[in-house]
C-alpha cells in the first residue's frame, strides 16, 4: 500500500510539475539572476532578483511537438491512470478487508489484476523517463560539444520524481504478484486436519 500511494503521488505530482528540464549552472558565473525550467505542459522562468515565477504555456497542445514531448505525456497520464486503477482492487483483495464473501480465491484475483496494473503502470513510466532521460542527456552533450549558443537544459526535480514514482509502482506490482502467486499455491494454515472416524461404530456396554 505504501508503494503503490507513493507511486501515484509521485506521478502525480511530476505530471504537473514544469521542471523536466532545468537550466544548467555556468560554472563561470557566480550568482544565477533566473533558473529556467521546461516541463511537459510549458515552459517557466523564475527571477531571483524580483522573486517573480512566469511561464509560458503553448497556445495550443495540439500543434506539432517533439515526439518525446508527446510521447512522454501519454505515457506518464496512462501510468498515473493504471496506478490509480489497480488501489481498489489491491484494498479488495487485502486480507484484512472483508469487502468480497469467498475470501480465498477471489482474493489471489483481486491481489494478481492489481499487481499487473500496477506493474504496467510503472512499465508505462519507465519507458517515458527512458526516453526522455536519453533526449536530454544527448542534447545536452551536444550542446556542450559544440558550444551550441543559448540555455543548455538538463535533467530537472520532476524528472527524478517521475522516475521514483515509476519504481514504486513497479516494486508494489512485483511484490503482489510475487505473493499471490506464493498464496495461491501454499495451502491455507488456519485449516486445521480433520479427524476421520469410522461411520459404522458400534460401542460395547457393560
């Protein structure tokens, strides 16, 4: 449960954070007037001398983008969507909640398509901060190789909380898919063995 909560705030969170990408320190500069961030929705500047955040958000998000831009923000909405899709049958098929009446089996389902949603949300997330860790790591080399003029970008808070939340949600995934699989094959401990007695049992009285 602590897992899978904190994934999901973590993805929440960096879905609506604008500091994927942050401006790299001038290591011959000595005091920083602005840091710039880009996200996936836009693009803010913040002033450090008059303590004033602006951003710059697109007219419209359907216009034509990089793929990685695009292709991260679909894939880290549909991962926050299967992390929040698998909390209610996780807390379904937790034993100390009686919401079904046949415990056992129905349970193991319920504890397994709640692993799976949560391990294909974090799949989903892994391949996004891949992708777009790889991006901004090569244009950031790039940019420095060639001593490319303007703001040199690297990787920013949300990105590296983007990537917490996706190791959440896929540790929470393996670990109940881990233990359900273990449950479903060991037997039960609270049955207690039977006493078989024969049917036909006829006693001798005095």
């Amino acid at each position: 449960m602590a897992l899978g909560a904190s994934g999901l705030l973590l993805l929440v969170l960096c879905a609506g954070s604008d500091c994927w990408r942050q401006d790299a320190k001038d290591p011959l500069s000595s005091v920083g007037l602005s840091v710039r961030c880009r996200g996936l929705w836009s693009e803010c500047i913040f002033d450090n001398v008059a303590n004033f955040w602006t951003c710059d958000i697109p007219i419209s998000y359907l216009s034509e983008h990089p793929a990685v831009l695009v292709v991260t923000r679909v894939l880290v909405i549909l991962s926050g969507f299967l992390t929040l899709a698998a909390l209610p049958p996780f807390i379904a098929g937790m034993k100390c909640t009686n919401l079904i009446r046949d415990k056992v089996p129905r349970k193991y389902k319920f504890s397994l398509a709640a692993g799976s949603l949560f391990l294909l949300g974090g799949t989903a997330g892994a391949v996004a901060v891949l992708w777009y860790g790889i991006d901004t790591v090569q244009k950031y080399k790039l940019e420095v190789t060639f001593s490319i003029p303007g703001v040199t970008y690297e990787l920013g808070y949300a990105y590296w909380m983007a990537a917490g939340g996706t190791a959440c949600a896929c540790s929470a995934g393996i670990l109940l898919i881990v233990a359900s699989c273990l449950n479903a094959e060991s037997p039960g401990k609270d049955q207690s063995p039977r006493r078989h007695c024969p049917p036909d049992f006829k006693g001798t009285y005095l």
